[in-house]
C-alpha cells in the first residue's frame, strides 16, 4: 500500500535486513529509514516535494487506478 503511494512521488520502499528500509527514487537517490513513520519525511526530502498520503488529489488518482485494475 505504501509504495502505491509513493510510486506517484517517484518512490519506492524495500525492506532492508527485515530491520529498516531503503527508500528510492526514480533518479537512484536512496535514503534508509528506521521506521515508517520516518518515510514521509525522507520521501520530501527524496523528491523535493510536500507528500501528504492523505491529499485528496493524490487519493482520487489512487482511485482511478484502482478501478482501471
């Protein structure tokens, strides 16, 4: 669920020796984070955007692609 979030950023999540997680960008930028609560933060700084998981823009494109799967 997260990374369908941060695909829209340019951004995925993997874990990391099931004790962290490598997040990426498009441009191969990678940040580890302790934690999820930690992703958002690392995500702006990743993408050089405000990411807000629960922007109604953001959740009206995540809709649509939902219903075109």
């Amino acid at each position: 669920m997260v990374n369908l979030v941060l695909k829209q950023y340019g951004l995925a999540l993997s874990d990391w020796a099931a004790t962290s997680f490598v997040l990426r960008s498009h441009t191969g930028q990678t940040n580890l984070v302790n934690n999820l609560t930690e992703v958002w933060a690392a995500a702006e700084t990743l993408s050089r955007r405000q990411c807000d998981p629960f922007d109604e823009d953001l959740l009206a494109v995540l809709s649509k692609e939902s219903v075109a799967e």
